[in-house]
C-alpha cells in the first residue's frame, strides 16, 4: 500500500495562488496608470498664465483652510536626477517623491524628507501638475484639523499591508475541515472564518484611506470652488484632476480585493484536486 501523508501541504497550490495574488493588483495598475496619466494631461492642457493663476489660488487655498496657521507649505518639487539604473517609469511607480517630481504625483507629509520637504508640507510639481494642490491641501486639513481624519490617515500603511498580505494568507493557509468526533479548535475556526471573509477583510482593510481621500478630494473641491469663482474653466480641471486620483484608488482596493478572492479560489481549488486524488489512491490501495 502506498503511504500517503494526510497532512502533506499543498506547496505547489500554495506558490501558484501566491504568485497569482500577488501579481492580480498588477490588474488595476493600467487603472492608475490611465488616471495619472490623465491628470497630467489636464495639467499640461493649462495655458502659461494659467500655471501662475493656480498656483497663486492653491497659496489662498493653504490661506483659507487656514493651514498657514499650522505651518503647512507648498513645496515645489523638481524634476530629480535619476541616479539608479532603473527607467524613469519605474522609478515613477516605487518613489513617490520621484514621481512628484516628473509630475505624476503630488503628496501630502507628516514626516520630514530632510533635504526635500519640512513635516506637515504638500509637495507637487508647480510647472507640471499645479491642480493636484487642492487635493493635498485638503489631505493636509484632515490631518490638522480633524482627529477622525488624522486617524484615517494613520491606517493608511496597516491597512494597506493587510490587504497586500490577504492573498498570502490565502495562499499559505487551508480550510479545516472538522473530522469525526474532533471538534474544530478556536484557532481552526478563526482562520477558517478569515479565509472565508478574506476578500472582504481587504476591502475593508483598504476602506479608511478610500474615506479619507474622498474627504480630501472633496474639501480639496469646496476649497477651488471658492477661489476659482471667476474662472469655471480651471475650477472644472481641478474637479476632472481630483476625480481622476479617487478613480484609481477605488481601483487599487477593487485590486486588493480580486487578488484574495483569486488567490484564495486557486488555493481551494488546488486542496479539493489533492483531496480527490489522496481519497483514489486510498480507494485503490484498499482494492489491492
Ligand atoms: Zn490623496
């Protein structure tokens, strides 16, 4: 009779829905990437003077929002010397300072980037995507006037690594299932329920930082509103910019969520094949 270990893990199932759900955010990246791309568009759309006049209503904004008062500012990031031997694309997704600086991306920041920018500042690129301001001036009023909102902002990182280690999870772990006379033991039945609700415990995990850039976006909008009360034409990019972000965050939790849900399907799938083949080769034996 051939001996068949019972408990032997499923590796090869574990590496496939592992490496699938790590690789299926890839899916919302042409999101992001189409989002930040138009942003920049919209920015560049911008007239010479108009540069100027944005760029003089986004200091209002800091004015209005009152957040001189609690030494915020708008830092000017430049383009930055590529110094690895990396394509500027690359670099554009793994540093968010260096994507600031090519003007594709704009960030507000709690902590200090000695050399580049003071704690507590919104920095963007002026000449390439001034209309991003609004939006990180409404970041940087969550983060200094409301506790509800700062504490979003805290769950940013956690959130976001739960989320990236759902599908791991998944991928790493089985469903238990009770055999005769055993009960489940508490911790069976607990990582039973976190791969049941894995896909949602993402989303979830991603939920307050979705929140809290729409409260950016949208104090970000009221803010533009006021200043651009004469200009509709560049209140309108400010609008169409913002919502281009928002887009491809809720992408990146659609993301999140479809990887756990894919790794965890793959991971099942590969458990049920092993089971079926463990439960023939037991039938057979017996037959022997
Ligand atoms: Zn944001």
């Amino acid at each position: 009779m051939t001996e068949v270990k019972k408990t032997s893990p499923c590796i090869a199932g574990s590496i496939g829905a592992a490496a699938v759900g790590s690789v299926a955010p890839v899916a919302a990246m042409p999101v992001g990437i189409a989002c930040i791309n138009k942003m920049s568009k919209i920015n560049q759309e911008l007239k010479p003077d108009q540069f100027a006049k944005v760029n003089d209503a986004a200091e209002k904004v800091l004015k209005n929002l009152q957040l001189d008062k609690k030494g915020v500012e708008i830092v000017n990031i430049k383009k930055m010397e590529n110094i690895l031997p990396l394509p500027d694309k690359i670099m554009e997704m793994i540093n968010p300072v260096f994507a600031t600086g090519q003007g594709k991306n704009a960030f507000f920041t709690d902590t200090e980037m000695p050399g580049i920018i003071k704690a507590n500042c919104v920095g963007v690129n002026k000449e390439k995507l001034p209309l991003a301001t609004f939006h990180e001036l409404g970041h940087a009023h969550n983060y200094n006037y409301s506790k509800f909102f700062k504490c979003l902002q805290k769950m940013r990182t956690p959130g976001m690594l739960i989320a990236m280690a759902m599908p791991l999870f998944c991928a790493f772990t089985k469903d238990t299932k009770p055999t005769e006379g055993k009960e489940l033991t508490t911790w069976q039945k607990i990582k039973n329920n976190l791969r049941k609700f894995s896909p949602a415990i993402a989303g979830v995990a991603m939920a307050p930082t979705l929140v809290e850039e729409l409260a950016a976006t949208s104090k970000g909008n009221k803010a533009a509103k006021e200043v651009f009360k004469n200009a509709p034409d560049l209140l309108k990019k400010a609008v169409k910019g913002n919502r281009c972000g928002y887009i491809s965050y809720a992408a990146s939790i659609a993301g999140a969520v479809f990887a756990t849900w894919v790794a965890k399907k793959i991971k099942d799938m590969a458990v049920q094949k092993k089971e079926e083949k463990l439960h023939n080769t037991m039938v057979g034996a017996k037959q022997v």
